[in-house]
C-alpha cells in the first residue's frame, strides 16, 4: 500500500509568472548555447585556444553547465518568493 501525496495541491496563483520567468531564462540559455554552437560551427579554431590550461570548448562545455546550475538556483528562488506571496 502506497501513501498519498506529500502535500495539498491546489490553485497556484504563481503560476503564470513563474511560467514568464521560466521562459525568459529558456531564451537566455538558449542564446548563450546558440552562440557556442556558432561559434564551433564558423570557427573551429577558436574552440581549440587555449584558456586557463584547457580548450576553450571545455571551458565553454563547464561554463554551460555552471550557467544552468546557477539558473537553475535563481529560478527556484524567485519562484519560492513568488509561491509565498502569492498564494499566501
């Protein structure tokens, strides 16, 4: 036998600005993604530069990475003070 769920659900009146927020981080991710795909797609060379003891494409690789964990972070945040003022 299962239990139920963890918490109430019920209206979330955040929900379209978290939405907002979501998307406009997306579109941000995703020029910054765009870009490194531009780059490896019209010059090559500049990829294979080396920064800080590594390719710049590593550098670039981790940075994403980094970029959407931080992202990540942000988001949570300002939907966890949007949830609280909102729904309150």
């Amino acid at each position: 036998m299962g239990h139920g769920p963890a918490v109430k659900l019920g209206k979330d009146d955040a929900s379209a600005y978290k939405t907002k927020l979501g998307v406009r981080m997306f579109i941000a991710y995703t020029l910054v993604y765009a870009t490194f795909v531009a780059i490896n797609a019209t010059a090559p060379k500049m990829m294979q530069s080396i920064v800080l003891g590594q390719t710049a494409a590593v550098i670039w690789g981790f940075g994403l990475i980094g970029l959407a964990l931080v992202m990540a972070v942000i988001y949570n945040h300002f939907c966890t003070r949007a949830e609280v003022r909102m729904n309150s």
